[in-house]
C-alpha cells in the first residue's frame, strides 16, 4: 500500500490551498481560493487570495486581501491591503496596499505605494506616492505625489519632482556627467 502526497482538493468550483502541505505548481479551476496558503501558478476565473500568496495568477477577476502576487493579469484586479509587482489588466485597483509595476486601461490608486503606473485611460491617484504616472487622464485627489508624471490632461493639484522640462534637463545633465566620465577615462 503506498500513501500519497497530501495535495488540495481540486473541485470545478474551488480550490483552497490552506490545506495543502505543499502548493501545487499549477491549479486551474473556475475559482480559486488562497486561504494563508499559497501556489505557484493559477488559472481560473475568479481568483481571491486572502493572507496567501501565488507566483502567477490569470484570471478574469482577481481579488487580494491582505495577500500577495508576483504576477497577474486579469480584466478586473483589486488590491486591498496586499501587494502585487507586476498587475496588467483593463482595471486596477490599489488600495493601502503596494505595487511595483500596473498597467491597463483605467488604475486606481488609495492611499497606497506604486513604482510605475501606465494607463491608457483614466489613473487616479489619493492620498498615494507614485514613483512613474504614465496615462491620458490623471486625477489627482487630497494630498498625493508624484516623481514622474506623464499626462495629456491632470486635473487636481500636483506638484510633480519632474515634469517634462525638468526631464528633459535631467537628461541632459546625465548625458553632459557620463560625457565627462567617459573623457577622463581615456
């Protein structure tokens, strides 16, 4: 008689890897639960992670609380209290939360942490520090700041670090340094 590995149970409706001694490297379902636990890789429909983390997550709808992800592209993501790195999808939605790296069509981003934000459409930003803003129309809401911002329409009060003279100076300043540098080389 030879025993198995303890694995999750894997139904068409969910999955819960909370009860799993290992993640499974790959998990495919309509909807996935991480309940304090975590996978690899994940494809579903609707994906919620609560306290819980995965490598890779696509879905149609992603949702994360107090949780993580390494990657994750969806039409609708949501981050609440968590933390994804790189998010693409047609919305995406941060709050208190953090990440590297979103891009769709429409991002917002509450009282949150982003590195570099591009959105085709419409990006709002609340109370937040935003390393890179890249989108058409940026709204800026109650006391936020911005390193990098690329807009063709803001409404809002912001001060970013840079604009685009002030990109444009920096550029050049780099250049003329790594000229210099270059020169006392030889």
């Amino acid at each position: 008689m030879t025993t198995e590995p303890t694995t999750p149970k894997v139904t068409p409706a969910r999955v819960k890897t909370s009860e799993a001694v290992t993640p499974p490297e790959t998990v495919k379902a309509d909807r996935v639960e991480i309940l304090q636990g975590g996978a690899d890789h994940v494809e579903a429909t609707t994906v919620t992670v609560d306290q819980g983390g995965i490598g890779t997550a696509a879905a149609t709808t992603i949702d994360v609380h107090q949780g993580g992800i390494q990657r994750a592209t969806a039409t609708d993501i949501a981050v609440s209290q968590g933390g994804i790195v790189l998010a693409q999808g047609n919305r995406v939605s941060l709050e208190m939360g953090f990440v590297g790296a979103a891009v769709g069509d429409e991002a917002r981003v509450t009282q949150s942490m982003a590195g570099f934000v591009a959105a085709r459409g419409d990006a709002t930003v609340d109370q937040s520090l935003v390393s890179t803003l890249i989108a058409d129309r940026v709204t800026m809401r109650q006391p936020s700041a911005v390193l990098v911002l690329i807009a063709r329409q803001v409404d809002g009060t912001v001060r970013p670090l840079l604009d685009w003279r002030g990109a444009i100076a920096a550029g050049a300043a780099a250049g003329l340094v790594l000229g210099l540098f270059r020169a006392v080389r030889r």
